[in-house]
C-alpha cells in the first residue's frame, strides 16, 4: 500500500511522479509555517470552540515522527488503545488498522490523503491541544481521569471514510488537577476534548468543555 513513496508533508502542493494513489511529491516551502495560533469560534466560561489553520497544524503533526514506517506503525499501536468506529460501525480494536488501510484503498485515498489520516489517529493528534488546555490552566496539571474516576479513559475516534467524505471526529476526556501538601491528587474540572477534521475540505475544529 504504501511501498516506494515519495510523499513528504509540506504545502499541500502536489506534483504526481507516476501514478496518484503511489507516488506523490510535495514542495515545501520553509518560510511557509508560522506559528500554530488558533482563533476562537466561541469562548465561555463552559465551552471554548476553536479553528486551526489545517496545513499549519498538518506540518507541526508531521514533524513528530521520525519516517513514513513511524506514521504506520504509531497508528496502529494508538488504534488498539482507542475505541474505533468505521461510518457509525464499532470495530473490534486489533481490526481498526486494517479495516482503515482497505477503507482508503477502496475509495482510492491519495498517499497525502492516507498519511494524513493515520497522523491524525494518533495520540500525537492531541498535542496542541493539550498544550493549549495547559495554559488555560497553568497552576494545575492536566492528565487522564484516575482509576477511582467515571468515565472512558480511552480516545473515541469515529472515522468516516465515503466517496466525497474524509472525516474524524476524536473525543477524549481529561481532568485539570492539583497536587494538596499530601501528595494526594484533587480532580478541579473535568473536560471533554474534540478535534473535528474533514481532510477533503481542509478543516481543524477543536473544542473544550467542562462535564
């Protein structure tokens, strides 16, 4: 599926080598990135909805890993820790990447198209939003709910691969917390994270609210 590639993450410009869905170039222009600012749809005290430039965020997510192999494999180790649906259908977690790799090869998925999905199902997907959840809070920590704690600890990918529809909808859910003079950690809100993102049409939306 993905053997001899040439593909490279960078502006989105596509120079076709042979054959489209196995081989594809990208110009990258370094002058091009700027720095990953999102801007805000809707800000309140309960919910903060925010837009991310797509290619921006893209390039960031791509410089994580270490080679294409990393990409396949970082995806399909964070696919068996995740809950997966494939068009509203829940996949048993050791079939996920497989189901994926036949899903983009059936409706003929470019490689930018391919690597792309498999960056944004991993973990790393999350990071900028962490980071952005940090700073709202800077005097707590952020992290996964504890053991005594309700709720589903894994990430819930819901994937949509059609033939006009390239979407994934990722939900997680973390606690903000603090650390009391015993060393004992004290759950201060609990939040529910979504990152919506169609890759036909370029879009990155990502929301925070308190449950």
């Amino acid at each position: 599926m993905f053997d001899y590639n040439n593909w490279v993450l960078c502006d989105y410009t596509e120079e076709v080598i042979d054959n489209d869905n196995e081989f594809v170039h990208l110009n990258y222009k370094e002058e091009n990135i700027n720095i990953i600012t999102p801007y805000y749809i809707l800000n309140t005290d309960i919910k903060k909805i925010l837009k991310y430039e797509y290619e921006p965020f893209m390039v960031d997510l791509f410089t994580s890993f270490s080679s294409y192999e990393n990409i396949i494999n970082q995806s399909y180790v964070d696919l068996i820790r995740s809950t997966s649906y494939i068009n509203n259908r829940l996949i048993r977690s050791t079939e996920t990447h497989k189901r994926i790799l036949n899903k983009m090869d059936l409706y003929s998925l470019t490689q930018k198209e391919k690597y792309s999905m498999l960056m944004i199902l991993t973990q790393a997907v999350l990071g900028i939003p962490y980071h952005f959840i940090c700073g709202l809070y800077p005097d707590y920590h952020v992290g996964e709910l504890n053991q005594t704690e309700c709720g589903n600890r894994k990430v819930v990918n819901r994937i949509f691969i059609k033939n006009d529809i390239k979407k994934v909808k990722i939900s997680k859910i973390l606690r903000v917390f603090s650390i009391n003079s015993e060393s004992v950690d004290v759950t201060y809100k609990t939040l529910k994270l979504k990152l919506l993102v169609d890759i036909s049409t370029g879009s990155l939306t990502f929301m925070a609210r308190i449950i």
